[in-house]
C-alpha cells in the first residue's frame, strides 16, 4: 500500500466522481483507477462502487475513509516536522481566509514570500462556513477570519485584533463627520449589504434582530472590493467590518453604536494539531505589519 493510492482513494471518496478527482490530482482517470483497483486488491475487497453515472461508497470504504485521512495527515506532519527541525522553510502552507481580510493581507505575502522563497503558499478565499470545513478536513493549516458566533468543536480560535462592524462610507458622505452612527443614521440612505454568508452580514443581521427601522437595501454582494469601489463611487453607505477598508483611499469607517458590534479577527487551527513553523512566522508578520492591531495572542509569539 502506498500513501499515494490512499490520495487518490480519499479525493475519490470526497468527490465521488473519478473524473472531478483525476481532475484536482492532475492525473489522467485511468491512471486513477488503475491505482484504486490495486489499493482495492490488496486489501482484498471493494472499497468504491461504481457504475456509468455513479460512485459511492461500500462498507468497507465508508470504515476505511477516516482511517486513510489520518495516515495523510501524519505522513504530511512528519514531512513537516523533519524540516521545521532542520530550521529549513520549505514545503507548502495552505491558508484559509475569508473576504473580509484580503485588505490586510497582501503585505504580509509579499514580504513572507521574499523572506522565504521556497515556501509555496496557497491562498483560499471562501466564506467562513466552507473554510471551517476545509479546516477540519486538514485541508488547510489555519484560517483568518474573525470569531464565529458559536464556537467550532474541532477548532480553536486566537485573537489577532479587535475590531468594530462600521458603516463605510465615502470621504464626502454626510455621515463621514461622525464618530459613530446609529441604525436610524444608517436608515437615511441606500444601504449596500455584503452577500449572506459573509462574516459582516451575520453581525449586522444580529445587531438588526430587534429593529424597527426598515433600510433601503439596494445591492447585495460577496465581493468586498468591489462593494469598497461602489460606496467610494457614490453615496452608498455600505456595511462591513473596520479591518476590510485598512489601507484603502477615499472612504471611512464609522463604527455603528451598538454594543454586540465587536468582530474578533482571529486565527482558526485545529485543537491538538502540529503547527508549522512557517505558519506560526506568517501569523507573526501579520500582526506586526499592521499597526491597528491591538493585542497579539502569547501562542503567536
């Protein structure tokens, strides 16, 4: 058995289609079911189902599934640790993030990769949701974004920066001489929401819970730079987080004056999992490259 049949039989088994999987593991399908047949052979039975149009999983693939993503996992981790041991920064880093923090993001990459040529990093920009998923599936090594509402069983959360939910607004927007709106400030004006889903959105459909005020809603979207060029654009007053518009001209953010507006940017691992020593040094250039950050956890330092 090797571990490369037991690849090839996971991203089967989680796609379920071996064209999709030969496909993500840039091989050809034959070749991809010639190596399942011989993983299947040697254990002596079948672990996939197959058909012209379908592929699912026996019993004896449903039992052995959990058991072949944790063999990958610890091969990746001793791979991992002989070169984190030998303080040579090699290998990938998978990094999670969602679309609020793309805005603090960029300078950090720049620098990690001039400082470390030969760490390939990989870059997913999803909703939180599906990169918690991609978390716990070991897909990835860790996830920036800000603290769910409730808590991820498998995961832990450590807080990066503090940050408040804000009504962003361009520099000659009325409400751009404010320190803080309130709901009824925002009420007065077409209002540009970030698409359900996004982080920003569920605070503001919690702060909203108990309002009696109706706002004029006239975009919805999950494309925060271009929701950031609307509101620079026009007299949108667009509703995200502090953090999305850090170095970005002509506009502002006004935080909204309500209590439960705190977003938590975080940083996501799993519970008792090894972590690399390549990211442990991205996190760290993170927090030092951006001055609005408050407080630093001690596991970064």
């Amino acid at each position: 058995m090797e571990l490369r049949q037991l690849k090839y039989f996971v991203e089967v088994a989680e796609t379920l289609n071996f064209s999709d999987a030969a496909r993500n593991l840039c091989i050809t399908q034959s070749t991809l079911s010639q190596q399942v047949k011989q993983l299947e052979q040697e254990f002596g039975t079948q672990l996939l189902q197959r058909n012209s149009h379908t592929v699912s999983l026996t019993e004896a693939g449903e039992q052995m599934l959990p058991y072949a993503r944790q063999t990958l996992h610890s091969a990746n981790l001793c791979f991992d640790r002989v070169h984190d041991l030998q303080e040579m920064l090699t290998g990938t880093l998978n990094i999670g993030v969602t679309f609020s923090f793309s805005p603090i993001l960029t300078e950090t990459l720049v620098v990690f990769m001039k400082r470390y040529p030969h760490v390939r990093l990989n870059i997913y920009y999803k909703t939180m949701d599906e990169l918690m998923d991609m978390l716990s599936a070991r897909k990835i090594d860790f996830v920036l974004a800000f603290r769910p509402v409730a808590p991820y069983a498998d995961i832990e959360s450590h807080i990066l920066f503090d940050n408040h939910l804000s009504a962003i607004v361009s520099d000659g927007h009325p409400l751009a001489r404010k320190d803080k709106v309130t709901l009824d400030d925002i009420a007065r004006y077409d209002i540009a929401l970030p698409a359900k889903g996004l982080q920003a959105r569920y605070a503001f459909d919690r702060i909203r819970e108990n309002a009696h005020n109706d706002l004029h809603v006239r975009i919805e979207l999950n494309e925060v730079n271009i929701l950031l060029k609307l509101v620079r654009q026009s007299m949108l007053v667009g509703i995200l987080s502090e953090a999305t518009t850090y170095d970005t001209d002509g506009i502002k953010a006004i935080p909204i004056d309500r209590p439960e507006n705190e977003m938590q940017g975080c940083v996501h691992t799993l519970r008792n999992t090894y972590r690399k020593h390549a990211m442990l040094r991205f996190i760290k250039m993170l927090s030092e490259a951006n001055a609005v950050r408050e407080r630093v956890s001690e596991w970064i330092r």
